[in-house]
C-alpha cells in the first residue's frame, strides 16, 4: 500500500514508511519536489529583482559578504559567467547595483548595492521567506528552522564534494562556498555614494 500524501495539518512523517524504500524515501525526488515548488513560487515572490532568483542571490551576496569581483561572484553562486554579466547589466540598469574599481587594482571592478538595491532586497526576502514557510508548512518553525541550516550544512561541502564525484568537473557551474562565512558588511555613507 503506497505511502499517503501528507497535508500541511499532518505530521508528515509518521505518513510516511520509512521502512519501504518507497519514493518518499529518496533524497532526489524529496529535493526535486520541494525544489519545483520553491523555483514556481519563489519566482513570483522575487519578480521585481531583474534576473529573478539569480538576480535576487546576486543583491543577497553584495549585501552581507565582502565586495567581490563579477568573476568570482558568478563562481560563488554558481551561476555561469556570461549569464551573471547579463544580470549584473540589468541591474545596474535599474540602479539596484554599481560596479567600482577595486582599490587593490583598478582592473577589476566590485559590485556593490545600491540604496535601492538594498530596499528592493528587503521586500523580496520578506516575499520569498513567506513562500519558504508556506512550502515548509508541514513542518514545526523549529524543524524549519533546523532543516534551513542542515541545507545550508550539506551545501556548503556540496561544491568540493561533487567535483569529486564520477561525470562531474571542476568547471562545472556548482556554487563554491566562500573563503570565509558570509558576514554583513560595513555600510559606511560611502557604500551609497551617489552614481556619476
């Protein structure tokens, strides 16, 4: 007899038997299902960021971690390196980011968060973590929370472990954790200097 499909109002995993190696059982299909509902949703709830999602981890980046390069932040989202300057173009197109020389050389150019961008970023984590709640609805807001930061565990090794792995590469577009944990940055008044 197949496992039941739990409802929000259900706890979930007394729904399932764990015993039968059943579907429900496998990793993939549980972060495929909860990945769909999260791309479709999380979509609508970040469709003010040019770029959508991407455009979204971009700002949530350039916010709390050091600045960085375009390069190296396509290489820490994952997110290949022509599409990422299409995204960095638009939004800096709609004034939400700006790129500076770095002052250790001038070659290079960080990206920063504008005022704006800082603003539409607050409104869009409170869209998107209203549709994180909703998709976690079976869950307890401490199982919740406690599922968030195993995710954020697993992914942080997820990088170096599947270049490892047989039909993988090292080029491949799998975020690399960064050097350092991500910490919120100085916002001195020059960090929203005004745009030339």
């Amino acid at each position: 007899m197949p496992a039941r499909h739990p409802t929000p109002t259900t706890d979930a995993t007394t729904e399932i038997d764990w015993s039968s190696d059943g579907i429900e059982t496998e990793l993939g299909w549980a972060l495929t299902a909860m990945y769909q509902g999260y791309s479709r949703a999380g979509s609508v709830a970040v469709a003010d960021v040019p770029g959508g999602p991407r455009g979204y981890q971009v700002l949530v980046a350039i916010t709390t971690e050091e600045p960085t390069s375009q390069l190296a932040l396509a290489h820490r989202l994952g997110i290949d390196k022509t599409a990422m300057t299409y995204i960095i173009d638009a939004l800096e197109t709609d004034a939400l980011v700006e790129r500076r020389p770095d002052p250790r050389d001038r070659r290079i150019r960080q990206v920063y968060p504008t005022e704006a961008g800082q603003t539409l970023l607050a409104t869009s984590r409170v869209a998107l973590r209203t549709v994180e709640t909703a998709l976690m609805g079976g869950l307890t807001p401490d199982e919740q929370t406690q599922l968030r930061q195993l995710l954020a565990k697993a992914a942080l090794g997820a990088g170096d472990t599947a270049a490892r792995l047989p039909g993988t590469s090292h080029d491949s577009n799998l975020p690399v954790p960064a050097p350092e944990r991500s910490r919120r940055r100085p916002t001195p008044s020059t960090e929203t200097e005004t745009r030339s």
